[in-house]
C-alpha cells in the first residue's frame, strides 16, 4: 500500500492528473499525459460563490443568484443546495 501511495503523491507533486480533478481545475493532455491545470473560469466562480457565502447569504439564496447570473454546474445544469455546498467547502 506504501508503493501505491508514494506513486500516486510523486504524480501529484509533478501535477499529473489522477483520477477526477477538483473544483477549479482541469485536465490537460500534454506529453502523452494527463495533466492538472488551473481553469480560470470555473475558478472565478467559485470564488464568487464563496464569497456570497462569506458575506452570510444562505445556500437558498446562493442558488437563487446562480440562476440569476447563469453560473452552471460542470454538467450544464443550475446548481442544488448540495452543488452549492460542495463549492463553499472546497
């Protein structure tokens, strides 16, 4: 189990892609190989989710300005109250 972990933080630390990328991220082939890259867009909006949050406007209201301003999910689709807090908690 050591090996496999080692393995997979060396690819980390070299910002190989494994497995899903987080929020704010995504994946890039380059090399012959996956790499995580900062996308900017999702990134931004993020922030802006967060920062809603951080100004104490509830998940519901969050989601209500989501639709307003057209932030989407990764899939297309406006967000739900899990979406929202799965954005503010990282």
């Amino acid at each position: 189990m050591s090996r496999v972990k080692t393995t997979v933080e060396s690819r980390r630390t070299r910002g190989l892609c494994i497995g899903n990328t987080s929020l704010g991220e995504t994946k890039v082939w380059r090399d012959g190989l996956y790499y995580i890259e900062r996308d900017e867009q999702e990134a931004s909006k993020l922030d802006q989710v967060r920062g809603w949050r951080a100004q104490g406007m509830t998940y519901q209201e969050i989601v209500c300005r989501c639709q307003e301003k057209g932030i989407m999910t990764r899939r297309g689709d406006p967000p739900k109250l899990s979406t929202v807090g799965t954005w503010v908690r990282g």
